[in-house]
C-alpha cells in the first residue's frame, strides 16, 4: 500500500506498507535532472528534516522522479548568474540539504539509476547504502568546473572507499559506470537497469519489520563510533545498546521471539 505524504514541489515524499513505515523522498525536478538550485536545496532540506522528526519512519529511501538521473549535481546555470554574495547566501541552504539526509537518524538508502554527479552523488553517499541499476554513471567532478565537493564528497567518499581511491576519483573528476563503482566501494549493489527503486523499497521493507529503537540506536552507534578510539567507540555502543534493551521494543522483540509471533513495535 502507497499514499502521499504531504506532497510538496521539488521533492516529495510517499509512505510505503500498511503502516507508512518506510519514507521514500522522491526528488522531483525532472526538467532539470534534479540539479540542485536554491529552491531545490530547500526543499531537500525541509522534507529531510520532517522525515527525520517522525517517529513513525523506520527506513528512508531517496529516490529521483527521472529515468535518466538521480540528481546531477548544483545548478550550474542558477550558479552562472550568481555574484559571491549570493553563492554566499546560498551555502546554508545546500548544507542543511546534504546535511539534513546524512542526519536522518533512521536508515537511508539511495535508489540511484542514470547520473548522480557531483551533489547527486553527494546526496547518495549521504545515505548508508547504495543501490546502482545498471547503466547509472556516478561521479565527482567538482575540480574541473573550480570548485570541490562541497556537500560532504570529500569526507563521505574517503570513509567508504579509503583515501587514495578517493583521492584518485576526485583528483582526476572521472565518472564511474556501475560495475566500477561496486568494485570500488562506492555502491553497495547494482541491479538491472531501472530496477534500482524496487529493490531499495524492498530493502527498506525488511530493514522497517526490525525493531525501530534498535534500527536508529544501531545506526547511531556506528556514525558515531566509527571515528573513535575502539574503547571509546565501545562506550557509544553501550549507551545505545542500554537506550534499546530497557525499551519496549526488547520487551516485545523477546516475547514474540517465544511466542513464535511477529513483533508489534510500538513507534511512539
């Protein structure tokens, strides 16, 4: 079962399973492939930060509106008539877009079919997997149009694939096809060519039948570990691990286990 939630222009977002349990963000600019202008950064900005508020969202899914890309990066021709002060004035927009799906607290996967370049891409990595349909084109090409990834590439990029590979595709601004991208790291799995949206919301479906305390703790512990000393890492770990076992999603999760049953999460 599908409904609309609260539609909006440039991004939308649908709810998916019989209880909306799953968000998908649908980015929705298709005369432009999505190429993030300001009014665009806000958008993606605002639906990230309604999804992430809602208890009731157990996974996220991003997806785009168009066959042929997933977002292709700023909008260069917004961009062409800016002065510095308003390329100024817009930076906080693009950083709470790119910054408001890498927050997401609950799981998130990007649904990637044709080019996510630059701020597409960008977008993706801000997402904890990656879904390729074969044919998609991902990149960063930032150096060669004067600028650098400026919506988390540089670090995003690095954490998943080490630093000389990261180095190498954004020194060098080349693009990736599929296959090259899943050898490298930067996808998690590549599926037929328009197949990417379905297979993300099928992951996402089994990702939300999980306990939802213990999705957004898990994905806490390890954002937030990954950076750290081991012992301290541990210590994050054991925090979260406190938040869900003292919670009414272990109570039910141990008793359904015994009873043979689905667990009903409470998503309050």
């Amino acid at each position: 079962m599908t409904h609309p939630d609260q539609p909006g222009p440039l991004v939308r977002v649908t709810r998916h399973g019989a209880g909306g349990h799953v968000a998908e963000l649908v980015l929705d600019r298709p005369a432009a492939m999505n190429a993030v202008s300001t009014d665009m950064a806000r958008a993606i900005g605002e639906a990230a930060a309604a999804v992430a508020a809602d208890a009731s969202v157990s996974c996220v899914v991003l997806t785009s509106s168009h066959p042929r890309a997933f977002c292709v990066g700023a909008d260069l021709k917004e961009r062409n008539t800016f002065t510095d002060e308003q390329l100024r004035a817009q930076r906080p927009l693009a950083r709470a877009a790119y910054g408001g799906v890498l927050g997401m607290p609950q799981p998130a996967i990007a649904a990637v079919d044709g080019f996510a370049l630059g701020g597409g891409l960008e977008l993706a990595l801000s997402c904890d997997l990656i879904v390729l349909g074969d044919g998609a084109v991902v990149g960063l090409p930032e150096v060669s149009v004067g600028v650098i990834p400026g919506g988390g590439g540089t670090q995003l990029l690095t954490r998943r694939v080490g630093w000389s590979r990261a180095a190498s595709l954004i020194f060098t601004a080349r693009r990736l096809d599929a296959a090259e991208a899943l050898a490298l790291g930067v996808a998690d799995e590549v599926v037929p060519a328009g197949g990417a949206r379905e297979r993300a919301l099928s992951l996402a479906s089994g990702i939300a039948a999980n306990s939802p305390v213990g999705l957004r703790q898990a994905k806490h512990a390890m954002r937030v570990g990954l950076d750290l000393p081991l012992q301290e890492a541990l210590e994050i770990e054991d925090a979260g691990w406190a938040v869900t076992a003292f919670s009414a999603d272990r109570a039910e999760g141990v008793a359904a286990f015994n009873a043979k049953r689905p667990p009903q999460w409470s998503w309050a």
